[in-house]
C-alpha cells in the first residue's frame, strides 16, 4: 500500500514520502504485590508528507483497510499543502545502510508466560528480602516496524525489538515514605530481573537511616540517573536546531567556543548496535551517525531534522523524529557523555569529604530550561560524609545552572550506565552547587 500511496501522490504533487508505522506491544504489570493488568496493544499509520506549489502537505490515516484510504491520504495531503510552510529541503535519494542492529527475535519470541515469569521473579526478589515492602513491577515487549520510501529513491525498512522492565519499592516507617525504583530497556532479550531487584535493593538499604545536610554550596555527585533527569533537560533543549533557529538558546553563537569543562564530551549516536534509540535512519530517510555536541569542552554541532535545518542555512544531522500524524521535528537517538578517568561510583564518593549524592530529583525542569537554570528536590539522594554514604537526605534542593555546573566539574567516572535505553553517562562530580534544606 505504500507504494501506491507513493505513485497516487506523484501524481499531485512535485515531491511525495510515504512514511508507515506498525507497532506490537505486550506490557503486563504487577501492582502493590499483585498482578494488576495484561494489556496486549497494536497500533499502526501511514501519512504522507509532500511539497507542492513549495509548500509542505501532510496526510494521516489509520485507516488501512482499502485503496479508497489511499485517495483521501492524498487529498488531506493536498489540502494541507495549501496552508503549509514553505519547504526549505529536499529529501535524500537512496543510500547505503549504516548495517546498525535494532532486532532481535529473541524478543518477538517472549511470549505472555515469558513476561509474567519475568516480573514475577523480580517481585520475589524484592518481597523475599523485606516482607513491609509494598512493590510495583512492569515487564514488556514491543516489536515496531517502520517503512518510509520518497519519490527520489530513497527511504527506509527496518524492524526494532524492545523489552523492558522495571521494579519499585515503597517503603513507609511512621511519617518517612519512601520510593526508589530502577528501569531497564533493551533491544535484546538480555533483561536481568536479579540485576533490576539488586539496584532497587540497594538503594532502598542505602536509604534506611537518614542523614543531616547544611544549606550551603557544596560538591554534588550526580548518578547517571541523576544526571539525566536534572542537567541534562536544559542541554537538550538548547542543542536542537529548534530552539536555536528560534533565538532560544544560550548556545545559538556558541559554536567552537569552549563552554563547559574540558573533561567533557557529549555525542548523539544513533548508530549503536540494540542501543533503544538507533536505527539504519532518521523519520527522514537520512542515514544516522554519531553526532558530536560538546567535545572537550567545545561546541561543536546542533541536531536539525531538513526543515529546521534548511531554515537556519545548516546541515542536516539525521535527526528527524516523528509520529505518523505529525511532521518530523529534531530529535535525539543515543544521547551519550563519554567516561572520563574518575574511576567507579565508589571511588568518586570515596573522594568527597562533604557533599551530597543524587540519584532522582523531581520538578528540576521546572525552571528557566532556555537559560539552563535548573531547581529540583532530591526525591532520593545521600549525604557523602568522609567519603561514605552517611544517610538519606530529606527536604533537600540542589539547585543552580547548568552552564556554571559544568565550566567546574571535579571528575567525571570512567563506568557509564545506560538510563532509560536512549542516554548514557557516567556518573559526574560538580565541584560546587547550592544545596538547600528546610530547616537551613
């Protein structure tokens, strides 16, 4: 059907993609200790972006069913155009794929049994090592197909396999609740419950006795988790084309310039083999690379999808990210901060005197992103006392920008973690934030 689209628009417009999404989805959940929901789930679209007169059209069905689909496709399409943007691209002809790994059978093999034996041995592990333990568990599979071909040869085909699962742990003594929780995501069928139950344990023990912290500007040791939820929110938005083109961004004439601590470096890669965010193409058929952001320091590159990059007079990045009922926008595959020499978790919290660890802030996009301010409650974090763990910090803010954050990091950790399947990073010690509690 595709390629009837395809030919069905050629006819009205100069320029025609046909973009096509199918998506299988198995999730199952565990919730306060009990098996909550089965929710098999598939959807599946097709649009169709064109230019015509110069201007861009854009057509949505999930309507699949007859060819009488296809003729309304292109009408919507067509009618569209008449009030679209004027195109500043041209669409890339036939390429070479990059050869990147995104499916695995393994995982379009995990049957209902499968899943449900998943969750329910990460919930034994978590119930059987603390009985007050109230626990939320989720496993899933996803197995998506995408197929995009354009009037110039080019496009794309691929198939991409995902599997999740995440475990979480509340915990309430008196007045003091407590939740800690760990995800993992692959395109491999290589999810360990005992490796999600053992962080989550972990992290709960490291959480039993709380710990005072004075208000007062002190180092500040970001998790990979930590770091993604808290600093990394202001650079993505001010890396996109988007934001730069709309003036938006403290970057826009930085370009070249050193602006953060020469230790780090940041890629967008989306060319990592069973990595959640690669695949042989963006959502416009451009082929992905790895893409510098910072190196040593420096800005070197924003990510445009053709559009956006067409409008600012750069080159595009394969970056085009969409849904079938919307035009493509930048968007990140692989975000990743490069290890530095710092050594493991342990040996940067054996190197501070007196700070804090973070593991999840909450509301920390909360504010001013544009200009990199970022304010976020330690949802959970430690006191670092001599260079061990003292306790649980409760009531506790770390605020400040990222731009001044990362011009003084004190070490960046040499063993990355992947958080959430599309980021990864190594945790990273500031040299000095505001730290804040109530009773400061």
């Amino acid at each position: 059907m595709l390629d009837a689209l395809l030919e069905k628009a050629k006819k009205e417009a100069e320029v025609a993609e046909a973009f096509f999404y199918e998506s299988t989805e198995l999730p199952i959940s565990f919730e306060a200790n009990r098996m909550k929901s089965i929710n098999a789930r598939e959807s599946s679209g097709m649009a169709l972006r064109i230019i015509k007169d110069g201007r861009i059209g854009l057509g949505y069905s999930s309507k699949l069913g007859n060819p009488g689909d296809l003729d309304a496709l292109v009408a919507s399409a067509v009618e569209s155009a008449q009030f679209g943007a004027q195109a500043q691209f041209s669409l890339p002809g036939a390429f070479t794929a990059n050869g990147v790994a995104t499916f695995d059978p393994a995982v379009e093999a995990l049957s209902l049994e499968n899943l449900v034996s998943l969750g329910t041995e990460a919930l034994d592990l978590l119930r059987n090592h603390d009985d007050q333990f109230l626990c939320d568990v989720g496993a899933a599979k996803r197995v998506t197909r995408v197929r995009l071909l354009n009037s110039l040869g080019g496009g794309t085909d691929y198939v991409k396999s995902v599997v999740s699962l995440s475990g979480s742990v509340n915990l309430t003594r008196g007045e003091d609740l407590l939740d800690v929780w760990h995800y993992a995501v692959s395109c491999r069928a290589d999810i360990d419950p005992k490796t999600v139950a053992q962080r989550v344990i972990q992290r709960v023990e490291d959480a039993r006795h709380n710990a005072d912290v004075s208000t007062k500007h002190m180092p500040v040791l970001f998790t990979p988790q930590g770091l993604g939820n808290t600093l990394m929110q202001p650079l993505r938005q001010a890396f996109s084309g988007k934001t730069v083109l709309q003036g938006a961004s403290p970057l826009s004439d930085k370009l070249g310039e050193q602006v953060f601590d020469e230790k780090l470096s940041i890629y967008d890669d989306g060319t990592i083999d069973f990595a959640v965010g690669s695949s042989p193409t963006d959502d416009e058929g451009m082929p992905l690379r790895r893409t510098p952001l910072v190196e040593d320091g420096y800005v070197r590159t924003f990510i445009y999808d053709l559009q956006t990059a067409g409008l600012a007079g750069a080159e595009p990045t394969g970056n085009g990210e969409r849904s079938p009922s919307s035009l493509p926008a930048p968007g990140y595959h692989n975000v990743v901060v490069a290890p530095g020499s710092g050594g493991s978790l342990q040996d940067l919290i054996g190197s501070v005197a007196e700070g804090v660890l973070v593991e999840f802030t909450m509301g920390a996009g909360m504010g001013n992103l544009f200009a990199g301010d970022f304010s976020g409650n330690v949802h959970l974090g430690y006191k670092i006392e001599n260079g061990k763990l003292a306790g649980r910090v409760k009531d506790t803010m770390v605020a400040g920008n990222v731009y001044e954050a990362l011009k003084d990091i004190a070490a960046i950790g040499s063993e990355p973690e992947w958080v959430g399947g599309g980021f990864s990073a190594p945790p990273i010690l500031v040299a000095d934030l505001s730290v804040s509690t109530r009773e400061g």
